[in-house]
C-alpha cells in the first residue's frame, strides 16, 4: 500500500529577523480498509514548524495563527470531501515561536469512496496571510480487489503503563523517529475473507533485512481486525528503514504493506541522511586526524565524537538549534541536488565551493567559446574571492582552474 503523503523542500537556513515566509508544512495520510468494502479510512495529519508561523506579542506572551484546508476531489475534479481547520498556537517562550523542531500537528480522518483520490492542502499563516499548498492522487479503485485487504502500516508509540492504567498507545505521525528503540511497536488494519492467515514481517535498514518474525491466525472465519505487531530492535541504530507487512490468507492471496521511517538522534541536521556519509562530508573542515577517529569509533562513541565536532562549533550553544550544523548540510544536500554526475555533488570542485562559501555573489558563465573550454567564475565579493571552473573533458564536470585547499576554519554567516 502507498500512503498519501508529501514532503515540502527545505529552504533557507532561518533568520531569526527575516520575515516569515511561505509556510512549509509536511504531510502523511495512513489508509485503512472499512468492512462495506466500498469506502476507505484516511487518517490525514498535517505538520508545521513553529518557525514557520508569524508570532505576534499579546499580553505577555506569543500567539500565532495559521489555517489549514483540506479537500478531496475525484478524477473529474468533483469535490467529495473537504474541512477547514483553524489553529492558535500561543507560548510564553520566544525561542520557542523561531524553533524548528517544536511541531504543531493536525490530525483529521476522513470516510472516502474507494475510487482514484487528489488530496489538497493548503495552509495559511493568518497574519501574514501567506499561503503554501501541496496535493497528492491516489487510485484506490482496485483496492477490494483481492479477498484480502492490509491497510497502511502505522508505527505506535507507547506510554508506559502505570498501577493505574494498562498504558495507552498512539499512532506515530511522519517518517522520522527521534531516537532508537528497544522495541518497534506497529499496526495495521487487516479486512480478509477467507482464514487462516499467515502474518509476516521484517524491518530492513539500508534495503538489508536485519529482522524477521511471522505468526498465524487460526480462524477460518473472515476477519475484521486491527493487527497489533512488535519486534525487539536492540541493533537499531541512525539510519534509513522500511517496516514490510504480509499476510497471506486460505486461498493463497498475498497482500503487503510497507512503511519507510528514519531514525534520527535529537539535535542532529534533518539533512543528515547516513552517518557514516556526514561524517564523511566534513572533510572540507574536519582535519584527517578528526575524521579517521570518527569514522573508526562505534556507533555510541561515533554519535558523541559527531557531536562534540559542531558543538564547538555552535554559534548559539544556549540554544537547541545549531545554525551551523544545519546550514551545512543544507548546502552539502543543495551540492547533491545540482552538481551531481559521475562523483555525487558534495564532492565535486563545484559542490565544495558551494558548501564552504554558500551561493556566489555573482556568476559569470562561458558554455561556448572558440579556442577555449567551457568554464565558470564564481565571484564571493564581500570575502574578496573568485573561482574559475574549467569543462576539461567537455562531460559537464567543471573542476578547479587552480588547486585550492578545502580544510579550513569555515564559519557560519547568517
């Protein structure tokens, strides 16, 4: 099953005196099967940065606003469905109102036909009343037709339980966790006809399987369940997962579910990706000594060497954001995204400059010049530098006219 589900790009690094703009927002929808076998359950959830709504002062304290609609529509752009939603965010902490790691999220769910679905979004910071919008389609017309159905796997996180309580459970939104865990608790929604029912799972990191674990349903009878699955993840660690759920019914009908989350240490750059490969990526401004002794280190003392590096580094150590950090690795995934071809961006001549100096004050472009190859200079004005990149090969790798030595006390420069 494929979610609905959208992820804004990430802009520029924030300035904590810039004006607010467009509102970036993420979304998810978690589909579900319904017994009458003609509609489906979306559980759609909207999430937004406080840093990304206006705040004004108000007695004594902070208050944005911001609006989101939704709308479904059909395949001939018919709307069948559709809500507005207001939200007041309000905090006695102004750091809080420009932290990009405090999240307001909306939670709606919707009843829909089972039939070809556009979901759009927008949302609306009331003050500014700047506007973003993001929509997705999906064909749900087919999805009764086996006599199975497995809805979207959703991964649960619990609270403990007390001598009062048997403990609660919530669905956990979005495709990042913010820490490892010791157990990897999950569900989903399971409709089937015709038992029993051979119940499959694996968690794989990197596209590896590292666990696998099934378990039967005796029952002949049809079901209508919610199935509530757990896996013990003493290994896992940062990185790149996929959650795979199958079931098999009687009649031998396979149906499958997956789900793909990262796991991502607090007060590390959502841009970070892998690890190993961050690591890697600081060999423009981390010596050979620093980074042969993370690269060597294992994972718990690797994560604190890593931190250790940008905390001495952190312009505003007082505060939970680290500008730094975040504004390299949005220029290492800007190199990635533009001057990749035979070498990724971030290590071409050109994907180097970038992340050092950011984006050039001016740029001076020679694709086609008799007698000569085709070459670029970059100009950096306000730090007096300028770099010639030459098309030796003619391929589109521009590389360094001269050579030019990468390892340096790079600073940050909002």
């Amino acid at each position: 099953m494929v979610v609905f589900g959208a992820i804004s790009v990430l802009g520029q690094p924030n300035n904590k005196d810039a004006e607010i703009g467009l509102p970036k927002f993420t979304f998810i929808g978690i589909t579900s099967p319904l017994p009458d076998r003609e509609n489906i359950q979306v559980d759609l959830q909207i999430s937004l940065s406080y840093n990304e709504v206006q705040f004004l002062r108000t007695d004594g304290a902070y208050q944005g606003e911001y609006e989101v609609g939704i709308t479904f529509k059909d395949k001939d752009d018919t709307k069948i469905a559709g809500r507005i939603v207001k939200r007041v965010l309000k905090t006695e902490n102004y750091d809080k109102t420009r932290d990009e790691n405090v999240i307001d999220i909306i939670t709606e769910p919707f009843n829909l036909p089972a039939k070809d679905l556009k979901v759009i979004i927008r949302v609306t910071d009331l003050d500014t009343r700047k506007t973003s919008y993001q929509d997705d389609s999906r064909d749900y017309s087919d999805y009764y037709s086996k006599s199975s159905v497995l809805g979207d796997v959703g991964i649960i996180k619990t609270e403990s339980s007390t001598a009062d309580s048997a403990g609660t459970h919530t669905v956990f939104w979005g495709n990042q966790l913010p820490e490892p865990l010791d157990t990897l608790h999950f569900q989903a929604y399971l409709l089937g006809e015709i038992g029993p029912y051979e119940v499959q799972y694996r968690l794989l990191k990197d596209e590896t399987p590292v666990y696998y674990f099934s378990t039967k349903i005796e029952s002949a009878l049809p079901v209508d369940s919610l199935l509530q699955l757990k896996m013990a993840t003493t290994n896992m660690s940062f990185g790149n997962y996929a959650l795979e759920l199958s079931v098999r019914d009687g009649s031998g009908t396979t149906v499958a579910s997956r789900a793909k989350f990262r796991v991502h240490w607090q007060g590390v750059s959502g841009n970070v990706q892998n690890m190993t490969t961050a690591i890697q990526q600081l060999r423009y401004i981390a010596s050979d000594k620093q980074l042969n002794k993370m690269l060597k280190a294992k994972s718990d003392k690797q994560r604190k060497l890593f931190m250790d590096f940008w905390h001495a580094k952190d312009p505003t150590p007082a505060t939970t954001e680290n500008e730094l950090m975040d504004e390299y690795y949005r220029r290492v995934r800007f190199a990635d995204e533009h001057f990749s071809g035979v070498r990724e961006g971030w290590q071409t001549d050109m994907g180097a400059i970038y992340i050092l100096f950011g984006p050039p004050d001016e740029i001076e472009r020679r694709p086609f010049e008799i007698d000569s190859k085709p070459y670029e200079v970059w100009y950096y004005f306000e730090i007096n530098q300028q770099f010639v990149f030459i098309d030796f090969t003619g391929f589109g790798e521009y590389r360094l006219s001269e050579p030019f030595n990468f390892q340096r006390n790079w600073e940050y420069h909002p």
